[in-house]
C-alpha cells in the first residue's frame, strides 16, 4: 500500500459586508467591530478558525480569518454570518446608517454567497515564508481591482519580475468571470493579453475572479466577484470589493503589486453607487469616504501567515510614496465632479444604482412630439453580447 502523504494547506477568507455604519455611509462602528471580533474569537477557542483580524475599509466590515477548512467550508461561513448579524444587532441599537443592509436572506444556509456579504477566498500550501497583501476597497464594485490586477499578473511595465524572474517568466493565468452570465473562462498571459484586455475592459461585465501562476497553477490571487444588486434584482447598496494576493519568490514583490496602484484609474461607484471617480489608494485612518461619499478608495494590508496565523498587518499605503497618487486622485475628482449630473460622470443608465429616467419619461410621453427627421435603421455596431 501506498502511503502519499499531503502537505496540510492553509485557507485565508476575507468576508465582508455593510452592517450599517456612522454619519450615513461613511465609516464601520468600533463597536460592530468589538461585536463581529467576539463571534470570530469563539469561533477561535473552539478551533473552526486559526487566527483573525477585523478591520474595516469604510462602511464596509471587514473579516480576515485563516483556518484549515477550505475555500466555501460552511463552519466559516456560519462563523462569518453569525459575526454579521451580531454586528447588526448593535448598528440597529446604535441607530447605526443602513443597519443590516447587506444581509439579504434571514437565515444561514451553507454558504454566505448569494446572502450579501462578499468573499475573496483561496487555499495554498504554506510558503516558509508567505507573504500576502489584502485589498479592500469602498464604494466602488468588483470589476475595480482588473486593471491593477493585469498590470500585476500581465504588464511588464509594472512587474519587472514579468521580464526578469526566471520564475514569474512563463506569466499566469486569469479566471474571469462573466456576472450576468454566471459563466467563467480561463486565459493565459502574455499570449492572450488582446483578448483578455477585450473582456475586462468592461469591468461592471468581465471580472478577474482568479490568478494561477501558469508554470505549476498555484493560486496567485483572488476577488470577490460577487455583485448585490443582481443577487438582489435593486440596489442595496455598492459592491465594495476584496482581494488577496499572494507576494514574492515566484510572485510579483509586494512592491510591484502596489505599483499597479499608483495609477488612480476611473471606478464605477462613489456617490449612490451611480458615478465614475478615481480609486485613491489610503492607510487605514483614510479609510473613510467623505466628498460626494468618496472619492472611492482602497486600503492595502500586508500580513505574513505562518501556520495559518496571521502575522501583521502593515498598513501598505500609509506611505508618502502614494501622496502624489493621491493628490492626482483629488484633481481627478474635482474634475470629475465639475460634470455634476452629466455623463461620463454620471454612469450609463445601464449601470445606475439609483434613477429617475423612466418616472421622468413616463411623465413627459404627452408631451414628446413625433419628428421623423430620417429613418432610423438600429445600431450599426453589434450589442446583443452586451445586452
Ligand atoms: C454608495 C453609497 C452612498 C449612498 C448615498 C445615498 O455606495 O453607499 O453614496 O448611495 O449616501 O444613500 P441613501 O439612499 O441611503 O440616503
Ligand atoms: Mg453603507
Ligand atoms: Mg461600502
């Protein structure tokens, strides 16, 4: 008989979700977090976790756990769960904004995807070093992290390891998932860089869910793809994302992975979840929107995990390396905000999370007047992908 014998593997889950939070939907109660912290710290005595970190980003709750259960283990996710909804316990004692707004369903059921929270989950074998930074971001939605994630896994303009590490040489491989279809495809980078540019340039559509190192297919990274208001069929408020990425000796350097954020790209978020901004990489003590609600932003936390405990974190942005990214986020904004209600400021009606438009036309059908001023013969350009 033969014995093979399996290295034990870690699992790092990071759950969020918006319980309610303080002066409208700015920033997460200490206490929601006290109330979430002592769910997870039984769950800890008990064994079900390893280790865990509660934080925020935001409005937005924020559970960092590592266990040895595997990704989707129910245990955690009940775990996850139950801190939520003692969490919104006290934000609706507190009078806390939006209580439980992203708590859709009443009950557990085996998986917290599809109830609300979202959740960027992945296993590995421990590294004896394992490097990893956690992104999460507010008031922007998942499809936020494709463009600094192919420019992490895919530009050599950003990752030097890309051109020069032997290990980083052959490229990765990207999971991208279509959320209006349910439906993902996997392609490779570098000799599929057009087509995978051609699907994730549409972010609220195509969404880098997953990163494999291609030479031997270790996870590299992962986001959360999940987004509220078609789980929901309304608005309940934005997406706001995470991720996990894995750093170093055969992945990108910590430092090449925040490179791709000093680049402040054009979101789909902000203010009712309905406007374009720039996404303004801030420490932890900035993770708090304020104009129009925003800018959106995201915060970078830095751990080492050693036997599925967590080690850190470093608050990765909290450096005057990103001031100038910052300050290029702020003209964004200001830029961005001259537009007021117009478009490409606004979001396509497609996209809004809030609107008016078909009260508006509804009301003014009397008073459109037919002009045939030409023939109308319908989009050249094909659209039923799109539709
Ligand atoms: C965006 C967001 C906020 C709210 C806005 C209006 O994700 O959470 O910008 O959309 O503050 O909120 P309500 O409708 O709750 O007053
Ligand atoms: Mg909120
Ligand atoms: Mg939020």
């Amino acid at each position: 008989m033969k014995f093979v014998s399996e290295k034990p593997k870690t699992t790092i889950s990071v759950i969020k979700a918006d319980i309610g939070s303080l002066a409208g939907h700015h920033v997460v109660h200490p206490d929601t977090m006290a109330a979430a912290a002592k769910v997870l710290a039984e769950a800890k005595s008990k064994g079900i976790i390893v280790d865990y970190y509660v934080t925020h980003a935001g409005d937005d709750l924020e559970l960092i756990m590592t266990h040895k259960k595997g990704v989707d283990s129910p245990e955690v996710h009940e775990t996850a769960w139950n801190a939520f909804k003692e969490a919104a316990k006290v934000a609706k004692e507190l009078g806390l904004y939006a209580a439980g707004q992203d708590l859709l369903a009443e009950a557990f059921s085996g998986n917290v995807r599809g109830l609300g929270p979202s959740v960027a989950e992945m296993e590995f074998v421990e590294r004896p070093s394992e490097p990893i930074v956690v992104f999460m971001a507010d008031k922007t939605e998942p499809g936020a992290f494709n463009l600094p994630l192919f420019r992490v896994f895919a530009d050599p303009f950003n990752t030097a390891g890309l051109v020069i590490d032997p290990k980083l040489h052959d490229g990765f491989k990207f999971e991208i998932y279509d959320v209006m279809a349910g439906k993902y495809v996997v392609m490779n980078a570098p000799e599929e860089l057009y087509d995978i540019l051609a699907l994730i340039g549409t972010p609220g559509r195509f969404v880098i869910r997953r990163v494999y190192r291609k030479s031997d297919n270790e996870i590299a990274a992962v986001v959360s793809v999940e987004r509220l208001n078609l789980i929901a069929g309304r608005y309940v408020g934005k997406d706001d994302p995470v991720a996990v990425v894995r750093a170093q000796s055969g992945f990108p350097a910590v430092g090449e992975i925040l490179e791709a954020f000093a680049f402040p790209h054009l979101v789909a978020g902000w203010m009712r979840g309905s406007h374009f901004g720039p996404l303004m990489p801030v420490s932890q003590r900035h993770a708090r929107c304020t104009r129009f609600d925003g800018p959106p932003r995201v915060v970078a936390l830095g751990f080492q995990i050693k036997n599925a405990r967590l080690i850190g974190p470093s608050d990765l942005f909290d450096d005057p390396a990103f001031d100038e990214t910052r300050r290029l986020a702020q003209m964004i904004a200001e830029y961005m905000r001259r537009h007021g209600p117009f478009m490409p400021h606004r979001l396509g009606p497609e996209e809004m999370e809030y609107t008016t438009l078909p009260e508006v036309l509804q009301k003014l059908q009397n008073r459109f007047v037919e002009a045939k001023l030409y023939e109308v013969k319908g989009p050249k350009v094909k659209t039923e992908l799109l539709e």
